[in-house]
C-alpha cells in the first residue's frame, strides 16, 4: 500500500503551505503509483518536431475535467479506484503537472472563458455575454489564416454559447471558434418533446435565478446533416442510448473529427458539476464516467489518420471544489470559498511533443494554456496574461 496523506489529513495547513501539500502529495502518488519520474529544468530539446510544415499538421485538443474534483475522489489513495483509466492508461504516457492554480472567479462559463483567453475574466459567471478578451480561437484563425472549420467547441451547458469568439474589437465577427451546444441540439431535435431526454437537458445545477437566452455563433440543428452527416432521426436515436449530457458531448466531437478534422478542438465536459444537488454518489458516479470518457477520447485520436501521431491532447479542470476542512465551505458540494483545493488542480498532457512518465511540480497558472497552445501552434496571444508552459515547448 502507498502511503500518502489524504485530503483529509490536511487540517491545520492553510495558505501557500495547503498548496504545496496538495501538489506533494499528486507527486508523490503518481510516482509510486504510476511509475513516472520527477521532470528537472529542461535542458534537451522537446520531442516535437519544429517547422511550418510539422505545424500545419499538428492537432491540438483541450479537454476540462469540467464541474472539480478533489483529490480525495480522485489521486488520493482512497480515490484512485474512480480514475482507472487516467491512472492505468494515460498518465504513464503523460506528462503530469500537479500544481496549476486557478486565481479567478471560480463559476464554470467565466472560468472556462478564462482557459480559453488566458486572461482571468470578470463577468457574471451567468451572464449572456462573450469573453472581454479575444479567445485562443481567434488568435489561431487570425494569424494563422485558418477557415472556421479548423476550430470547434462542443460544450455542456446553453451558457456557454458565447465562448467561441470575444467582443474584442480589434478581432471583430467571424474570426472565432464554431460552438456546439448538443443540449440545444437534442431540445429542438425533440421538438420540445423532453420527456425521454430529461436525464440529458438539465442545464445547470447551481440553478441560477436568471439563465441567458441563446444568442451568438452557436450551431444550428439544419447544420447537423450538413456538416456531421448526422439525421436528425440518428441524432435523436443515439441520444436515447446515452446516460448523461457529456457522453453526448463526445459523441458529437468524435463526429467533428471524422468530418471536420479540426486543427483546434475544445471540449468540455460537465457532469460532475451534478455535486451542486449535494448526492454524493452521483458526483462520483460523474467522476467515473469522465475517467471513461478522456480515455475514449485518447483512443479515437489514436484509431484517426488525420489525429494519429500529430496530436496533442491536454486535460485539466477548470478548478477543484471545497476542501471538507475548511468549515466555511461545503465539501464536495461546492466550490465557493476560494480555498486552495478549490483552486489547486493539475493539467495532463498527452501525445505529440509530449515527454511520457514525466511528473512536473513548479507552479503555473491556468492561463497559461492559451499561450503554450499558441506557441506549440505558431501563433501570438499578445493578450494574454500566462506565460508558455516550457516543459511542452
């Protein structure tokens, strides 16, 4: 047996020494667990092979471990057995950064723009608007000259249909990310018909009192047929066989990647977020089903001719949730107090320039993803407030 302290040993450490404990204590189990090794300042040149023509090829998809989960349902040793496909499959061939921070407002669709800008946004996490700050999509389409087809998001929630493209005026209409909203899909599908699918279209669980109309570049069910080749009766019959609104999600991205292939695809997933309505088993049934989905994911890109070898596949949550020792919060419930397991997480990164078994302690934030995107891309994110993540360059 490993013997690690647990979240739950943590009582007494607040502050910066409660961070460093929770990236400890990743470290320390996916080395004995997992078998990788401690990564150093790196001083010999990344796998990944440099070039316009390498770039041109290159496949990037961001994947959140969306709605937090603490390491107690998950790294810890008590927790380990609801991540067995992360733990025996895609962590050895990862390479594994245990402390990332997330410094801003801790709401799905505002942190989630924040991912997506590398900027922390401000907004009301339930606000029908775009981010402030142009979008990883858009600085790819912009300077690399790439058609909307070569950039997508699948996501969860209704919310979220404005995050494919900022209000940045110096990027103007049309430059950002097509977003998909099969929620939306599967409601007009439907015909408004829900009760076969009610288990797929709750929306969102915090249950705010104003929930923002659809608006924006969302996807439109009459693109479905066009773009996916999916019929609207195939679209509605798979949905009867899926068990939760993120299993649609990815049913949805594997089509985009074999009509689309986009360069860019962003993809987040939501169901764990179920812990709002406070049952504990459903969270973690949540926490399985995500573990199945991202090694699902991982395996479609390696059966795909145009993913296969050139892909590069980055997970992480878009933050944790309330630590059970801090008796302002609520446990696993929530995600309110600002404490450091609510905003410690880690990211995982797998496939093309990646070092495998490699497990990285330094500090970063979660802003730093859009410009490692764009450096691994070619590409500037002049807005930006993060820094490139150098182990992956």
């Amino acid at each position: 047996m490993i013997h690690i302290p647990s979240t739950r040993s943590y009582a007494g450490l607040t502050g910066d020494k409660l961070v460093q404990r929770l990236g400890l204590t990743r470290r320390e189990f996916l080395r004995d667990a997992a078998k990788l090794s401690l990564g150093a300042a790196i001083t010999s040149a990344s796998p990944l092979l440099h070039g316009q023509a390498a770039r041109k090829k290159r496949k990037l998809i961001v994947v959140t471990f969306g709605g937090g989960a603490r390491d107690i349902e998950t790294f810890a040793p008590e927790g380990q057995h609801n991540i067995p496909n992360l733990m025996r499959d895609l962590v050895p061939q990862s390479s594994f950064f245990t402390h990332v921070s997330n410094q801003g407002i801790l709401g799905h669709y505002v942190a989630t723009a924040s991912l997506a800008t590398g900027v922390y946004e401000t907004f009301n996490n339930f606000s029908a608007v775009p981010p402030e700050h142009p979008t990883v999509f858009e600085y790819f389409r912009k300077q690399l000259k790439r058609p909307s087809s070569d950039t997508w998001v699948v996501a969860p929630s209704n919310g979220f249909n404005r995050i494919g493209e900022s209000e940045c005026r110096s990027y103007g209409p049309g430059l950002g990310a097509q977003v998909i909203l099969p929620k939306h899909l599967l409601r007009a599908a439907s015909g408004g018909e829900s009760t076969n699918y009610d288990h797929l279209l709750h929306d969102n669980y915090e249950t705010p009192f104003y929930a923002p109309q659809l608006g924006g570049g969302e996807f439109e069910l009459r693109q479905l047929e066009e773009t996916l080749k999916l019929s609207v009766t195939d679209f509605t019959a798979h949905a009867r066989t899926a068990s939760s609104p993120d299993e649609l999600s990815i049913y949805i991205a594997k089509r985009l990647m074999q009509q689309e292939s986009p360069s860019l695809l962003w993809l987040t997933m939501h169901d764990m977020d179920i812990a709002h309505s406070g049952a504990y088993s459903l969270y973690i049934d949540a926490i399985r089903r995500t573990d199945r989905l991202c090694a699902e994911l991982w395996q479609a890109v390696q059966h795909s001719p145009e993913y296969a070898g050139n892909t590069t596949m980055l997970i992480l949550p878009d933050f944790g949730r309330d630590g059970d020792q801090d008796s302002g919060g609520n446990g696993f419930q929530h995600h309110r107090t600002g404490d450091a397991a609510s905003r410690t997480t880690w990211m995982m990164a797998l496939g093309a320039g990646v070092r495998q078994g490699v497990v990285y302690d330094r500090p970063m934030q979660s802003v730093d993803v859009v410009p490692t995107l764009g450096a691994m891309m070619g590409f500037q994110t002049d807005m930006s407030q993060g820094k490139p993540i150098t182990e992956l360059l």
